[in-house]
C-alpha cells in the first residue's frame, strides 16, 4: 500500500510539473521561440596581401567558383526551422511549374548571408532542364531543400524569410 501510494504521489507531482516544462527552455518545441532582436554590429574585412597572387599560371583559375543559375521557384509551400546543436536547420518546401527541376538550393539572398534588421532570408532556388518536361500534379512537382544555420549565424535574427516568385514563407522567433 505504500508502494503504490509513494508512486501515485510522486506521478502526480510529475504530471504536474509538466507545465512549468511546457514554457521552460527544456521543451524542444521553444528552441527557437521568444526572443528579442538585437543590433547587429558591422564586421571588419580583412586587408588582402597584394603580394600573395590570387591565381596566376597556366592552371591558376582551376579553382575558381562556379556559377549557380538556379531560378526561384515559383511558390513556397512549407518551411520548418529545427534546432539542432549548434544552430538550427532551415527546411522549405516549393512548388515549381514543372517536374525535372534538379540541383535545388536555398541561396541567401545578399552575398554575404548576413540579416538585415533582424530578417534571415533565403530564396528556394533550382536548375530547370533543358529539354521540355511534362508538367504533372502537384505531388510530382514539390521539392525539399535543407540548409544547416549556424548559432554565430542566428545571433540577432528574429525572422526567417524564404521567398519564392509568388509568395514567401515567413517564421519569427
């Protein structure tokens, strides 16, 4: 008779307990709940070394960057932030106009991939296809794209913002 009382007793100072961890930081449905918007402070570029070359050589522009021309996709669906260790990763779903769109990427919007006013924003982009492509339902058409942010990234970020060419999807903390 103790036994069991001991454990009713203490399964219901549990159950109780469960809201103060419904708004505690222990829920991980709140990781990436309230929080304030702060300023963000300019960073400092780094002086370039003149004396050391960029390329040069027969074999200098080997590794130079390549070129995305991915086109935005025509409507965001879905997008769901994750908090992961270390960051959180930012998951959006299009809709584009036909199947076969290949090599899909969330691309910042300004080079640097910095927020402006406290707003993170990607455009879900893709390589259409050369030849043409049937244009099937809707289920045939949708892609997932995923882009891990980093916590260095996240400071100061109060909205994640991803646009397509009809609509955006939009998630605040």
């Amino acid at each position: 008779m103790r036994i069991s009382l001991s454990l009713l007793l203490i399964a219901s100072l549990t159950v109780g307990a469960c809201g103060v961890v419904r708004e505690s930081a222990l829920n991980p449905v709140n990781w990436f709940g309230r929080s304030t918007s702060v300023a963000i402070d300019p960073t400092d570029s780094k002086p370039v070394n003149p004396l050391i070359p960029q390329s040069s050589g027969l074999f200098g522009n080997r590794n130079a960057p390549e070129v995305y021309i991915g086109e935005p996709f025509e409507e965001i669906t879905d997008l769901t932030i994750e908090r992961v260790a270390g960051g959180a990763i930012v998951r959006a779903t299009g809709l584009a106009d036909r199947q076969g769109i290949y090599s899909v990427q969330l691309t910042p919007a300004n080079e640097d991939g910095t927020p402006v006013d406290g707003v993170l924003t990607y455009r879900l982009e893709g390589i259409e296809p050369v030849s043409n492509t049937a244009i099937g339902g809707p289920a045939t058409r949708e892609v997932t794209a995923a882009r891990k942010v980093t916590d260095q990234q996240l400071r100061g970020v109060s909205t994640i913002r991803v646009e397509g060419v009809r609509n955006a999807r939009v998630a605040r903390r």
